[in-house]
C-alpha cells in the first residue's frame, strides 16, 4: 500500500507531466528522514503549514529547486524557488 505522501507526490508528479512534458523529467519519491525533520521543525522556514514545511527542508537537503507561486517559501533563506 502506498503511504499518503507517496500517492501525493504520484498524482502531482503525473499533473505536471502531462502538462509540461519539456520541462518535467523524472520524478523521485524522496525519504522523510530525521535530518529533514529537524529542519523542517528548525525555525529557518517560517511558513505555517507543517506540510510545506517539510517540503521546504526536503529541497534544501536535497539542494534541488522547488516549484512553487507561495510568496512565504520564496522568502526562505537557502531554498531555490522557481515561478
């Protein structure tokens, strides 16, 4: 069975390739793990939803930009945002 992040990432994953097809590529399902937990509950990303959160500390340790229009994640420091 699929855990709710993963059945997530698959629909917004399939969402955006069918509509962006040159600019999407391959998709990878990454690992919540303490280290990003830490960062998420860290105070440096300052956004009030949990789940963005963790989004955010997710694409900083991973050094991957995130796509995302929320002002709040733009402002986070060391978090590369595109659109």
């Amino acid at each position: 069975m699929e855990k709710p992040f993963d059945i997530a990432a698959t629909a917004h994953a399939r969402f955006l390739y069918g509509r962006h097809r040159h600019v999407i590529g391959t998709f990878y399902i990454l690992p919540l793990t303490p280290a990003i937990a830490e960062l998420a509950e860290s105070g440096i990303i300052t956004h009030g939803n949990p789940g963005d959160q963790l989004i955010a500390a997710t694409a900083i340790t991973h050094q991957v930009p995130l796509i995302t229009a929320d002002e709040k994640l733009h402002a986070v420091p060391g978090l590369r945002c595109i659109w």
